[in-house]
C-alpha cells in the first residue's frame, strides 16, 4: 500500500514526544503510585517503534534519550544509548518475529521497560550504593516502575494505530 | 532479521553507538560536565521546563489557596470570580513575601559570612527515577557555577552540584548515597559523617554515622556541616530524629531529617566561592 506523507501526522508525533518529554521532566504533574514512578518515554517509544521503520526508531530514541539524559543524575549517554537500542529492537521485533496487535505491544513494553529498569539499576545502583540498598532499588522502584510504566502503551498503542490508518488511507 | 545486521543500517547504528559510549566514558573521567548531547537538549529545552515548572506551581499554589479558602465566600456564587481574583492575588502575594524571606534570608547569611558568594537558582525539572530526589536547576557554567558547588535553601544545606552544562546543572541531595560529607553534632561538637541511603531517603531522611560510642548525641540536636571537604563550615544539614548502632556494635549512627524540605523546592542558592573552597570531593576523591 503506497504510504502518502502526512506533516500533520509528522506535526503530531514531534507535539506527543515534547508534551511527553515535558510531562516526564517537569513537575508538572506527579502520577506515581507509592515508589513506582512511570518512565511515559518507554511505552511512547515502542508504540512509536511498533509502527515505524528503523531510522526513524533511531532518531526518536536518541532525541528523546539525549532529553532524559539532560535531567538524570550521573545519566551521560545512557538513556540516550538505551532508548535508541530499545526502539530500533522494538521496531525489529514488530517487523519480524510479532504480529502487529495490542498484545504484541504490550508483551514488548513491558518487556523494554523491564529491560530499561535492569540497566539503570546495573549502571547506577548496583555498583554505588551497599547490597541491601541496591537490591530494595530493585524490588521497590525499578521493577514497579518497569510495570507501571509499560500500562501507558495502551493510549499510545491506539493513537498511533490510528496514525497508521491515516498513513495507509 | 539476520539481514538487519549485514546491512548499511546496522553498521551505522553501532558506529553511533560506539561513539556514544565514547562519550560517556569521556565525561565520565572528565567529571563534572554534562556529556555534549544532553548540554544541547538541556539548554534547548530549559525555558520550556522552566515555564511548565512556572505553571505547575502556580497551579499547586491556587489549589492549596482554594483548599484553604472561606466555605461562606465560595458559596456566594455573584463573588466566586472576584474571590477567584482575589485569590489569584493573595498566592502572588504570598509568592511575593515568600521570595522576599528568601532573599533576606539570603541576607542575613551573607552578613555572618561576607566570603561567600552565591548564585540564586530556580529548580526546573526532577529526576523522577531517582529515590534521592536529585534534580536541575536553571543555572550553568555561563552564570559562574562549576562542579561540586554547595547548593542550600536559606542556610540549609540541600546537596552539591553534580554536573554543569552551558545553562542547566544538575544537583545531588543530601538524601543520596553520593555525597558524603563531614559532619558535627552542633550541642555537643561530636563529629561524624553524613551519606544517605535508599532505606533513610525513603523517609526523607539522611544517616550521620560514625559517631564513637561514647558520643553524646542526642534526638533533637542539630547537625551541621564540619568545614571539611567542599562545603562550608556552620551549614545547617537538618536535626537527629533517633539513634542506633551499626550492625558490628563498634559506632553508632542517627538518623537526620534535613531542614530544608527536599521535595518541594523551587529557589535555591548555589555558594559559588567561599573562604577555604578546594578541599576533598563530596565523593571522597
């Protein structure tokens, strides 16, 4: 089906990663429960990667990643670094190996949150700080947060869903 | 997929890659600035943040402002607008008195220590992921400000300066495992020495440990900076809210709630220069 170019579609996309770069990096509005606080970029990221193709899976995860480095403590490149790998796997996985439905978006968000989360406990917590402290990061933060955050793929899932219905109509 | 990693794509994303981790390795042995990518996106998008931060307290202000509001006022429906109003103006108000405290108190310590130099700062955004509640504030290397400055709130110690980009740094807390710093016990001149841990963070507290067990610390005392390292000497840190001992009995440890409240800051002062800066890194190094 031949794909048109929609700058609204464009326009969209580039106002949902600032209001949602804005959202995660402002205290705008505090949306945690108890210690698990939502990474909104992840789920974003992989409804993004779920219907997009690889250089644009790297573009979104890099800006995005460099955004989230700007304000996180000790970060450097990492989220820069990990947001880029996660969409472009997202973006592979959707391609290759899962059909394109809910489901399938889903299992993957949870899946890169969950892996997002390991590592910033690997890189940040687990070398810095004695072994209770980086195991309780672990079970009260990291992983919480991992599965609160990747609950978020469902709004994103369907806009940008319908993005796709627009693309291909 | 396994033409993915043949192809020109792949190789270009591990070129990046590969340059990032570079990067990061670089700023990491440097130290103390932001890597290139995030000085860019953080100048970029600081005056955005700043005005979302803007709105955000206003909006906090007018809810606490309605929250407290007159029950006879609210339910006369011709005046609702003009006590809206007149809200509105008594949280500017508010605002207005609160930040003139803040600068008289600013005042007042740059009376009692005339080598001091500071920069007022704005917080801007919070690292959400971080337990220690690290977070950036709207001042750079542009406006004087370098690597493990000390940041207070009035004469409250709130943490050092981790990170400086062109516009933007980024401040570690008192509440983080990263810092660590000498301390005093103010009564009683017992010394020790203050890091956080996840365990106390989460109760907004901060641990002042290796104190001898013959000290005589006590709940209620005050504790403050002992002059050593980069900070100061005589800056409030917060006041002992119970005691224990460590887990081999040989010292003991307090827990301390800081004075200045962590989680709802939004002016800060970073010390730029003071009499004796230099000493050892917060970090021990």
């Amino acid at each position: 089906m031949q794909k048109k170019h929609h700058p609204f579609l464009a326009l969209a996309n580039i106002l949902i990663f600032a209001a949602v770069i804005v959202f995660q990096t402002s205290e705008l509005c505090d949306i945690s429960i108890r210690t698990a606080s939502p990474m909104l970029l992840l789920p974003l990221l992989c409804s993004y990667a779920f219907f997009s193709d690889i250089k644009r899976c790297v573009a979104a995860g890099m800006i995005s990643g460099a955004f989230i480095d700007s304000i996180s403590q000790g970060a450097y490149c990492f989220n820069t670094i990990i947001l880029m790998l996660l969409a472009v796997g997202v973006c592979l996985a959707a391609n290759n190996l899962f059909n394109k439905n809910i489901f399938a978006a889903s299992v993957l968000s949870l899946m890169i949150s969950l892996i997002y989360y390991i590592f910033l406990w690997l890189f940040f917590y687990l070398s810095g700080s004695d072994m209770e402290s980086s195991v309780g990061y672990l079970l009260k933060y990291a992983i919480p947060s991992a599965v609160y955050s990747a609950v978020f793929v469902f709004p994103f899932y369907f806009i940008y869903n319908r993005f796709r219905k627009i693309k291909e109509h | 997929m396994r033409f993915f990693f043949r192809s020109r794509q792949f190789k270009v994303i591990l070129g990046i890659t590969v340059c990032l981790i570079a990067i990061s390795l670089i700023c990491f042995f440097v130290g103390g600035r932001l890597s290139p990518q995030s000085d860019i996106t953080g100048t970029l998008a600081a005056p955005f943040r700043a005005a979302f931060t803007y709105v955000s307290n206003g909006i906090s202000d007018i809810a606490a402002a309605l929250s407290d509001g007159n029950e006879a006022m609210i339910k006369n429906a011709d005046l609702e607008n003009e006590i809206s109003e007149l809200r509105e103006k008594l949280a500017d108000y508010e605002k207005a008195v609160a930040e003139n405290d803040f600068y008289k108190d600013y005042l007042e310590i740059k009376d009692n220590n005339p080598d001091y130099e500071f920069c007022p700062a704005t917080l801007i955004s919070r690292d959400k992921n971080d337990p220690y509640g690290s977070f950036v504030i709207n001042k750079g290397s542009a406006d004087g400000i370098k690597s493990h400055d000390p940041v207070i709130s009035e004469s409250e110690l709130v943490g050092y300066v981790t990170d400086v980009g062109l516009t933007t740094s980024k401040v570690v807390t008192i509440l983080s495992p990263d810092i660590t710093l000498g301390a005093l016990d103010n009564r009683t001149n017992d010394s020790g020495v203050v890091s956080g841990t996840l365990e106390f963070a989460e109760d907004g507290q901060t641990r002042f440990y290796n104190l001898s067990r013959s000290c005589n610390v006590a709940i209620g005392d005050y504790v403050v900076t002992s002059g050593e390292g980069i900070f100061p000497s005589g800056l409030l840190i917060g006041t002992v809210t119970s005691i224990g001992s460590d887990e081999y009995n040989t010292s003991i440890y307090a827990a301390v709630e800081p004075f200045a409240d962590i989680d709802s800051l939004r002016n800060v002062m970073v010390i730029t220069n003071f009499e004796g800066k230099g000493g050892l890194n917060p970090d021990g190094e």
